[in-house]
C-alpha cells in the first residue's frame, strides 16, 4: 500500500512528540517522503531501501554508512503482509533501540486507520452516487442504464425499498461542525440493517431502507432521535415515503417522503411522518400559493393572526381527542365553559363550527395551509 506524503509527514511528528528524536518515512523505493527534518525530504536513503529489500531492520552505526542515511534505527512498516514503507529513527541505537517496536507498532496502526478511513470515505461515495441516480434522475434518464450501473454494486433491482429523509435542526455553524460526526452516527445505526443507503445533503439524512415492520422504522428512527439530542442537542424531524417493489419507483418514494416530511416541520406535535398517514395534507400540499391565500381569506374572514393560531391549537387538540370538550379543556388548563364560549366565538367570525362533520372538513384545510403559509 502507497500511502501519502500528508499521512506520512503526520505519522512523523506524531512519532517524533514520543522519542523526541528526528524522524523519517520511506517509500518503497527508498526516497524519504517525510521527515521531520524538512531538508531531507526528497532524498534517497540506502538504508531504507535495504529494509525494504530484506523485510528486515536495519541499524546505522555511522552517517554515511548508506547513500543517503545517517546513523539511526530503520524499520519495516507492513500492511496486510507487505511493506508499505520503513520508518527511520535518527540518533545513537543505543537511546533510540526502545522505541522501535512502539514507533512501528503505532505507525502500523494509523496506516490501518487511514486505509480504513479511506474505505468508508468510498464506501460513502458510492452509496451517495446510487442515490442520486435513484432519486435524482431526469426524466429522460434510461431506466436500463441505471439499473446497469447498479448492478455494479450488487444493488438487488426487485425488493421492497422505502425512502425516509430526515432533517437535523439546530444551528448551522454547529451542524456544519458536527457533519462527519452525524453521519458516521447514522451509518453505525444503519449497519444491522439489510443492504441500507445513506447519503447526507447538508442538515438531511436521505436513507434508502429495505420495507421494514412500522413498529421496527419507529424504534429506528425514536432511537436516532434520542441519540442525537442526547449526544448533540438536535432535534430531528423524518418524513417516510410509500414502499416500491422496484428501484425505478424509489424516485416517487423520495418525494413523497419530502412531502410527509415538509408537513412534520411544521407539526408541533409530530416528529415522524408517514406518507401513507397523511389525508387531506395530501390535498393541501398541491394547493398554489395563490388558491391557498384566497382560501385561507375566505374562510377566517375576520380572524386575526394571533386568534388563528389559538384557533389552530384548539382545532388540533380537538381532533386528536375526537372532539371531547372534557379532554381539550384539561388540555388547555380552561374551564369546559371558557372552550365552548371560544368555539361559540369562531362560529361567529367565520361562520364554521368545527362541532359540525361538514365545517370540520372546510376549517382543517384551512388550518393546514395556513401553517404551510407560515413556516
């Protein structure tokens, strides 16, 4: 393995805050690619090339000994069984002969964890460009082309796939910080799951998940949620898209998931939404600006701001209790009398009663493209 002159010249100042003593990184054709001892970068270096050639360590008693070398303690670095390289430690063998085998051994290790890193950097790439040509294609795409590429990935065409985005809210200066962080905490979570995609678009996690159980995709996402704002502070909200049988349909999966999604930002009360869940939101989300302006005048006619949005909290308390005057007034901390007198007063300046099936249909449109108006 080749690693970089970047890698190479951080191995080297880390090893030397441990000895205290100059030390160089050699490639395998025995130019020294790292020091720290900056003039000798460039170099070539006898010794470790013969360590190379050997696979063995090689101790310099004189300067000179080899082109290029002085005296010093020179070590083969291996990864997965071959030599990556040879680390060289300058200075009298008799000071410096403790210190090989940790210098090596560490050196190996942020070899390994570089490659690893470099693994997971692809592995990202990757799924990140799966995704794209999934959920972002032009229309004028071949459907064909896509699927071949897939196959490139040992991506399987005909299973059940869903699409879930969730956004991260928090500032941004500290989102952007935490960026690696949040998606490496997604990937971990995603691992136990079959053949999951994940690609990260600034704040939002777009995952790609095999169809699984709702009871299952709730403790996945409840448990991200808790990690997050345990670990970070963030909040989450997620939208779910519907399940497609085939990859071609996971582009309408997508959207259908940033729909759900877009609704759960502006609910309260919902940090997970299904698009299979959503009604008359469905509905509402297709209205122009324009046609939803005028619909929002017409029916709160002489409503206020402030009494729309008091409004709006009663008629979703309302709803989630099924009407029971009882449970909203508990809810509200307000006497059972005081709600009925606040229904009475929208009645009158609307002309809608939420009590009535018919007006209940009209006010909760209005009420969710009102919030849409306004978040």
């Amino acid at each position: 393995m080749n690693i970089s002159t970047k890698l190479a010249q951080t191995i080297v100042v880390d090893m030397k805050e441990i000895v205290n003593q100059e030390i160089n990184y050699i490639d395998t054709d025995g130019i020294i690619i790292a020091s720290t001892d900056l003039s000798r970068i460039g170099t070539f270096h006898g010794g470790g090339k013969r360590v190379v050639d050997t696979r063995r360590e090689v101790v310099i008693q004189e300067d000179g000994e080899y082109a290029g070398a002085r005296k010093g303690l020179n070590l083969p670095v291996t990864f997965e069984n071959s030599i990556a390289g040879v680390i060289g430690i300058t200075g009298e063998y008799e000071e410096i002969e403790k210190y090989g085998k940790i210098i090596k051994r560490f050196t190996e290790l942020l070899i390994k964890d570089a490659y690893l890193n470099q693994l997971r950097s692809q592995e990202r790439e990757n799924q990140r460009m799966i995704i794209e040509e999934l959920l972002f294609r032009s229309p004028s795409t071949d459907e064909q082309s896509i699927l071949n590429k897939l196959k490139v990935f040992n991506i399987r065409p005909h299973v059940e796939r869903v699409v879930v985005v969730s956004e991260i809210l928090g500032d941004d200066n500290r989102l952007i910080e935490e960026n690696d962080n949040l998606f490496k905490l997604y990937s971990d979570r995603l691992t136990t799951y079959a053949d999951p995609l994940l690609m990260q678009n600034k704040n939002k996690m777009i995952m790609v998940l095999q169809k699984l159980p709702e009871t299952s995709l709730d403790a996945l996402l409840r448990d991200l949620a808790r990690e997050l704002q345990a670990r970070y502070g963030f909040p989450v909200k997620s939208g779910i898209g519907t399940v497609e049988d085939e990859l071609t349909g996971l582009k309408a999966s997508y959207e259908k998931a940033q729909t759900a999604l877009d609704w759960a930002l502006f609910s309260d009360d919902k940090a997970v939404q299904y698009y299979n869940q959503m009604d008359i939101e469905i509905i509402a989300e297709k209205v122009s600006a324009d046609i939803a302006a005028e619909y929002i005048r017409k029916v709160f006619a002489e409503l206020e701001d402030k009494d729309a949005q008091e409004y709006s909290r009663i008629f979703k308390l309302f709803e989630k209790y099924n009407g029971s005057i009882t449970q909203i007034s508990e809810a509200l901390y307000i006497h059972k009398n005081t709600l009925q007198y606040k229904l009475n007063r929208l009645k009158t300046l609307t002309g809608y009663d939420m009590r009535r099936y018919g007006d209940f249909a009209v006010l909760k449109l209005a009420f969710l493209l009102n919030a849409r108006r306004t978040a």
